[in-house]
C-alpha cells in the first residue's frame, strides 16, 4: 500500500515530494527527492475528513502531507488510530469503568512489587550487591563529586569513630567511609549497595562530632537493610511491568513509564528513611548513645534546606523532617542503657 503526499522537514514549510508504504506493522518514506528511502515511525495521524488533507506525524518531527485519500488499510491497526478510535468509541460511562479497571490493575502491581522485589533481593549475594555499589561510587565520581577538601587527621578521626560504634553494636564487617567535595547536593550522606559510605565536606563542616556519627549510624541502617538494591529492584520491576502492559516501543509512553515509575517508588524511598531512622536509634542506644544526636542533625538540614524539607508532598522522596524528629522522640525520651 502506498500514499503520496509532501513531506515538510521539522520546523520547515518547505515541502518535498514523497511516498509513504507500509510494509507488515512498519512504515517507510520512498522516493523522496534528494534522499535515501527510509523506515519511519508514526507519532500520530490525523482524522480522516471530507475534503481535508489527511496529516501524518513522524517521531522525528516532520510531517506528512496526503494528496490524496489514503488507499483502504494503509492506517489500519496502526498504534496512534487505535487508541484514538477506541477512545472515540468510549462512552462516559465506560471511560470511567475503563479508568477504574486501570487504575486497580496499577494498584495491584503496586502491592505485588514490594514482596517480589525484596524475595529477589534475597538471592543476590552481598557480594554482588557491593560490586554494584563500586560501579554506582565510580559514575558518581564522574558526575557529581570531586575530591575531598578535608584533612587526613579530620578523615581518620570519623573513620575511627565509626568503627568504634559497629563494634558496640555488632555492625559487621564495617563498611568504608568515604569523603567528597560536591558543588551540587551540599551537606549530604549517601549509602551505596553494599557500602561504602559517603559523607559530603559541607555535611562534616555542618555538623557536630555526635550529629556525624548519628547521620553514619542511619546509613549503616540503609545498608544493613539493603535499601539501595531494594529500591533498584523494585524500581526496575515497575518498569518491567509498566511497559509490558503499555509497550515499549513508543519513546513517550516510555519517558511517561519511566516518569510514573519515579513518582511510585517515591514512598519506597520515604519508608527506607524511616526504617533507617529507627535503626539508627537503636544502634546509638546500644552504644550508649542519644538518639536525639539524629534529631539534632536533623534540624541542622532543615535549617539548610528550608521549607522543601519540612513538608511532605508528592515529589518528596524523604518524609518531613519534623516528622523525623518526633518519631525520633520517644527513643530520645527513653534512658541510654
């Protein structure tokens, strides 16, 4: 089947002279004046109208103009004409049943994940997951970090006082602590799959001896719990089923997927917060510790941050902080043992 038409460049009123064929599923542009013939892929098609030109618009941005009416089954099945028939085809009242089946069928792949992904987690070795956290410390050097600015006594001081507070709480092996410069994130700390641990200058600049360790002794919880590798799975299980549902050839319903799959792992990563949170409390007890050293720090980065992190909306991928701290509240209540 073919169809002639202009062709007109992205951006561009000049048109060109060209067919269009379809050959199975696929679709290419032939005897275009100037170039080679080419596969193409189609990114919508208009309504066809009595007496108007029909338009086709390619992912690459250019369009397609028919001279005449397109031959019987040129559009047929095509992925654009089916949704936008099947959706002028929906009544209200099925649209809304449709949207209600949608969104049970997204709320069941979300209660699914979880477990599987962690039953996943379970199998892969500790060694394994710490290669991963290697090659994630070794693309975060290149993008986002630079060499620490701190001195070696300062390094070592930390280094030693963190070993000092697995050992009272029977942390083992201890992970690596690690120091970088960052113009991008500010006072930050980072626990990576498997380890190590990365703490910004302008973190250890910020806070206090007791605040540094307490802010450790939460990333120790990260990795004990094997957050990072479980977000990662979890993550990568959405996507998997996001575009096993929808597709994965169209490069929007794969940004939208990759989009959505952000925003539903947003909550994984505000639990994970606060499982490492309490995790952190119990260690600092064990280690005749206060966990109000974490709260302390806490405010320390509200004060930074400002009202981004006080609250909790949406796009949030902690929890409030406020609502940390006063979690945090009944462990500093209670006497160090």
């Amino acid at each position: 089947m073919r169809a002639t038409g202009h062709l007109y460049e992205a951006g561009s009123s000049a048109r060109i002279q060209a067919s269009l064929i379809r050959y199975g599923k696929h679709y290419r542009l032939i005897d275009v004046v100037g170039l080679p013939d080419s596969d193409v892929r189609i990114r919508h098609i208009s309504q066809r109208l009595s007496g108007v030109p029909q338009l086709i618009v390619f992912e690459d941005g250019r369009r397609f103009v028919l001279l005449e009416e397109a031959p019987q089954g040129l559009f047929d099945n095509a992925e654009t004409s089916r949704w936008i028939d099947a959706l002028e085809r929906v009544s209200g009242v099925r649209l809304i049943v449709v949207a209600m089946i949608a969104i049970l069928g997204v709320a069941a792949i979300r209660a699914a994940v979880p477990p599987a992904a962690d039953f996943a987690v379970s199998l892969i070795p500790r060694g394994m997951e710490a290669g991963i956290g290697r090659k994630t410390l070794e693309r975060l050097d290149g993008a986002l970090f630079q060499e620490s600015k701190l001195t070696a006594v300062r390094k070592r001081q930390i280094r030693l006082a963190a070993q000092a507070l697995a050992a009272q709480s029977d942390f083992e092996p201890v992970p690596e602590i690690l120091f970088r410069a960052s113009r991008h994130i500010g006072p930050n700390a980072l626990a990576l799959p498997g380890g190590p641990v990365l703490l910004t200058d302008a973190l250890v600049d910020l806070l206090g001896d007791d605040e540094i360790l307490a802010v450790i002794a939460h990333e120790f919880g990260h990795i004990e719990e094997r957050h990072g590798l479980r977000q990662l799975v979890r993550a990568s299980l959405l996507l998997l089923a996001v575009t096993t549902v929808f597709g994965g050839n169209d490069s929007l319903v794969e940004e939208l997927a990759a989009a959505g799959v952000s925003l539903a792992t947003l909550d994984y990563s505000r639990s994970f917060e606060r499982e490492a949170d309490q995790y952190a409390a119990g260690m600092l007890d064990r280690a005749g510790r206060s966990p109000g050293d974490l709260a302390d720090a806490l405010r320390k980065f509200a004060d930074v941050c400002g009202q981004a992190c006080r609250e909790t909306h949406w796009f949030s991928t902690h929890p409030a902080i406020a609502d940390r701290i006063e979690a945090l509240m009944p462990r500093q209540a209670e006497p160090s043992r």
